[in-house]
C-alpha cells in the first residue's frame, strides 16, 4: 500500500491577521511580514521533492503557494475545498468584538465533548467545524486516491487546518486553541487508503 505524504501549510501573515479581523472566505494581502514567513519556509522546504501544489482560491492561501513552490517549478492548482472556514455576516468583524456576541455559546462549548463540539452550531451564520473538517479531509482522501504515493504541498488557513487536525485526533480543543498554529506553520501528514499520521510538526503550539 502506497503512503501520500501531505505538507499542510496554513498561509502567511496577511492584512486581516494585523488587522486582527475575523477574514473566513473573505480575501486579504499577505503583508511584507507574510511575503518574508513564505519565502523562509520555501527555503526550509527546498530540499523536499514535492510532486504537486494545492491551495485555497483564497488570496493569501494562494500568493503563499505559489513563493513555497517557485523552486521546485510547480503550477499551484486552486482548490475551493481548501478554503477557510466561513463566518458569514461575521466576516470583518474585530475578532475581540465576534468573541463576545457570542460569549455564552462559546462558554457552553467548552464543557462538550469533541464529536458533540464538531456538530454543535454555534450560529446559524457560521460553517460547523465538523463540516469543514469534511472539506479537507475529503479534498486530501481524494488527491491521494487519484496520485498515490506522492508529496503535496498544500496551503490552506489556520481555523480549518485547527479543526481538520482535531477531527483526526491529533489533539483536543483545548490542546489546539485559537492562535495556537501560526502563519506558515507546518504539518507533514502520512496517509496509508485508511488513517491519517501526524509524523511532523512546524510552528505548532499544543498547550
């Protein structure tokens, strides 16, 4: 059985992060600090002979992308599976002030166990974590049935990366809390047709 390796990479700092805005679906910059964090982990990444690139169609995703797979000369594909979380009417909302309107939900959420959590919506406005940790999952099952033991270079956004993660049981809620994954941090994941294996880590924080 044939193992697909994946680097999930969430992208670079980008004007929302400065901003400090909740982004979801919504496009953004990288800032010259994002546009340096890529170029530092593409030479970090240099020596991996990646076959394919894949990222969000989201701005940030993308731009990043295309500075960690410059030098191996690859065509980034743009996938809408990879797309951050989205908050709905939330978008652009300082994220200060989105945690507390939803301060109780939040609160409540604490108390429940992982597989209750992932379901539980939270607002109407907002993806279930659950179903975004779907996308993701079904977007690296797929790309590794149709390229079997390849390396993938994937981009894609800190909130969907934090529940896809969670959803595999490489950590908890509370070992991966908000912020605990920073721009372009790394995971290497192996996939064997069945499970997903965490074997390496870049820029994560488990508390």
């Amino acid at each position: 059985m044939l193992t697909t390796i994946f680097y999930l990479i969430r992208h670079g700092e980008s004007e929302g992060n400065v901003q400090h805005i909740l982004q979801g679906q919504t496009n953004s910059n990288l800032t010259k600090t994002g546009i340096k964090q890529a170029k530092n982990l593409a030479k970090k990444l240099k020596k991996i002979k990646f076959d394919s690139a894949y990222s969000s169609d989201l701005v940030r995703a993308y731009n990043t992308a295309l500075i960690i797979s410059r030098p191996h000369k690859l065509k980034v594909t743009k996938n809408q599976l990879l797309r951050e979380m989205s908050f709905g009417k939330y978008e652009g909302c300082d994220v200060n002030q989105f945690e507390q309107k939803l301060l109780r939900v939040f609160e409540s959420r604490e108390k429940m166990k992982k597989e209750q959590r992932l379901w539980h919506q939270a607002s109407k406005e907002i993806e279930l974590d659950g179903k975004a940790a779907e996308r993701m999952c079904g977007f690296l099952q797929k790309t590794a049935q149709k390229n079997p033991g390849t390396t993938n270079l994937v981009v894609s956004h800190g909130a969907m990366i934090r529940v896809f993660l969670i959803s595999i049981g490489f950590a908890s809620y509370k070992q991966l809390e908000h912020g605990t994954i920073d721009n372009c941090a790394y995971i290497k994941l192996e996939f064997n047709n069945k499970t997903f294996q965490v074997t390496e880590t870049h820029k994560i924080k488990l508390l």
